[in-house]
C-alpha cells in the first residue's frame, strides 16, 4: 500500500544521512523505497567525483540478490559506445531532465541498449533521474520496476520529491570521498590522513624516526632543453612511475617531487629490531631494486624509439625527522625537516661523486642487514662534520 506521506525524505533526513558506506546507503535507501510502497525491483546510484583514476562510482541494488554490486567507471569508459549511447551520458554531457520509459508498453521507446536489456529481464519500467548538486555538478539515480504496469504516478511523485534531500546526501559522500583522494593524491596516503585528522595549523606534526628516500633524475636539464615540452613532461611522468612509483608500491610514502626528484619516507617501529622496522627496511630495498628494474624497462622501450636513456640517484638514510606543517599561514606543506632528510639528499649527491646507482647510511645498512651492501669507504658530505661509512648496494 502507498503511503500519502513522503516517508523517503523522512528517512533521508533522520537516518540516511548516517550512513558512510555507500553500499549499505544504497540498500537502505532501496528498502525506504520499498517502505513507502514503491514497487522497486533495482536502484543503481552512480556518484561522480573528481578523482584522477576514475570518473564516477556506481552501487547497484537488485531485488533479486543479496549484495549490493559496486562499479568503479574509469574516465577512459566517456569514450565508449556503452557509456555514449546510455542515459547517464544524456543525464551528465547533455544535462537531460527525467527520463522515463514504460517498458510494459508495446510502443516504448527502446532508445538506450540497456531497455532491450532491462525489458529481457523482465522489466516493466525504467526511470533515470539526475541528482544535482549545489555546484551545478551532476550524480544520477536509475529505478526499474517488474510491477505488471510499471510505476503509478503517485510512486514516481514521491521518488521525484526525494530528489532534493537525497542530492544532499550524496553530494555530502562526494565531497568526503573526493577531499579524501585528492588529499591522498596530491600529499601523500599518511599525509592526507594527517591532515584530515586535523592537523592543519603551521606547525602542527609529530618527531618520526623514519628511513629516508631521496632520488634525482641525471642530465634533467640536458633533457628538459632538448626536448619538446609535451615529450619531456610524458618522460618524467614514465620516470616516477618507475621511482616513486615503486616507493608507493612497496609502502613507502612520497611525500614531495622537487622538480625531479622524489622525497619519501618508510616510517619505522618504535625500536630497530621491531617486525616493522625490519619490514620498512626490506621495502626500501626492494623499492631501491623496483626503480632500477623499471628504469631499464623503460630505457629498453626508449631505445627502440630513439629516445633518451634516463638514469637516476637514490639516497637512503635512517633517522629522526620532524614530520608536519611547514611554510605560511596561506600557503603550508606536509612534509619532513631535519638533518637526518639533508643528510639523504646528500647521500643522493655522493652517487655521482662516487659513480654508484645508489648510496645508503651506516646507520640503514645496520638497520637493514644482510650481505646486501657494498662499503664504498668513508667520505665527507657536503654541510655535515666528520667521515661517514657510506654503502651501496651489492650486485
């Protein structure tokens, strides 16, 4: 029985707006539909986000299973025949209102190859609706019913009259999830939580011991002033795929590209012989093993398209950082300070001095352990007192 009250907005506005995961939103929202008696039989939610892999998610209650499906639409997909010719194309490019088919109809519109599809299922009745936020930006709701006649027009006023308390809720989980991603993105997975913990004020952070990370393309400037622009800014993206990209790999954290270079961290335990300081050791050299493995990939692939060999430095150290807020009140940055980060970069220097790959501490060779390293005897860094035993890695 249909209820005269709108109990979908009743329930969006006192209980929807709890849910933080999206699955469990898009069932309960289902079984408010089903509450107020709207015979539903399948809701897909599809939220878009700016989000640099994907262009929107969608979660897919069916009435006919026990799971709420989950789809992740990469921004490639804008460019296939599947998302052009389906409705949330004319919903999100062409900024279309309601559509509605009555597919129980003999004389229905089958202008979307999703209705032949719905109305083999069994379908009666499909309704796609635009969400709109308070930006302009659009999500969309699709409802399909298997009721013998479809939607009545008191179910389709209730559905639409929850459109502007449901907008909210989800431009809510799409601004979350998006804050979320672009934090992580652009300072980093441990940054972005930090941040979004609250620690927003100059000066905010926290003293971490940590095994430093500290990379730098050779001949940058050789190869920035000799290629096109678009061709060097397509070789660095390839390059830190192949050094921060294997940093992130192996649960590191990159937490600045300066220019060309990468500076990252492995956070290590509370002491050195703790199973994740080990851990961060061990992902550090595989890291270190990961970059030079691609590298050579890419200068193998580089070769046969006549384009420039690329190498690299990478420095290690261990040590106590001070992680956190630095710079202006306008203008602030999460990132590592101290010596211990200096002395990285500076290791990093000493692999062109010395004629190595790679140049690690004493202190990260004891750290890590193993027969892995090579002494490359003791030297003086740039800016710090006293000789140090500096190491590289073992071929």
């Amino acid at each position: 029985m249909l209820h005269t009250r709108n109990s979908i907005i009743d329930w969006l506005i006192n209980e929807g707006w709890k849910f933080s995961d999206k699955k469990a939103f898009t069932r309960e929202l289902a079984n408010s539909f089903l509450a107020a008696g709207v015979q539903i039989d399948r809701i897909r939610l599809t939220i878009r986000l700016l989000h640099p892999q994907v262009m929107g998610f969608s979660f897919t209650w069916d009435s006919s299973k026990e799971e709420v499906d989950f789809f992740a639409a990469s921004h490639e997909m804008k460019e296939t025949d599947l998302y052009k010719n389906s409705p949330f194309s004319a919903i999100f490019e062409d900024n279309a209102g309601a559509i509605r088919r009555p597919l129980h109809n003999p004389n229905c519109l089958l202008d979307y190859p999703v209705l032949t599809d719905l109305k083999e299922e069994g379908f009666t009745d499909y309704v796609a609706l635009p969400i709109i936020f308070s930006d302009g930006r659009r999500s969309a709701i699709t409802l399909s019913s298997k009721a013998p006649k479809g939607f009545t027009t008191q179910e389709l006023t209730l559905i639409y009259d929850c459109l502007p308390a449901l907008a909210r809720i989800v431009e809510n989980h799409a601004l979350k999830h998006t804050a979320s991603v672009l934090l992580e993105t652009y300072l980093g997975k441990e940054t972005g939580q930090q941040v979004l913990s609250g620690k927003v004020k100059r000066g905010d952070g926290q003293r971490i011991r940590s095994i430093i990370w500290f990379s730098d393309l050779r001949q940058s400037t050789h190869l920035a002033e000799t290629m096109d622009n678009e061709d060097f800014l397509k070789l660095l993206n390839t390059y830190f795929e192949c050094t921060a990209g294997a940093v992130l790999d192996n649960g590191g954290e990159v937490l600045r590209y300066i220019g060309d270079a990468v500076l990252a961290i492995f956070p290590v335990g509370e002491t050195e012989f703790c199973p994740t300081t080990h851990k961060a050791a061990q992902n550090a050299e595989k890291a270190i093993r990961a970059t030079f493995d691609r590298l050579d990939k890419m200068n193998k692939a580089h070769a046969g398209l006549n384009l420039p060999e690329v190498k690299c430095g990478v420095g290690i150290h261990v040590g106590e950082v001070m992680y956190g807020n630095i710079g202006t009140n306008e203008r602030l940055e999460f990132s590592v300070i101290g010596s211990s980060a200096n002395e990285a970069a500076r290791l990093e220097s000493m692999t062109k001095e010395l004629k190595v790959p790679v140049v690690v501490s004493n202190q990260f060779c004891e750290l890590h352990g193993g027969d892995f390293w090579h002494s490359l005897g003791k030297h003086n860094l740039k800016g710090f007192s006293n000789e140090r035993e500096l190491y590289t890695l073992a071929q």
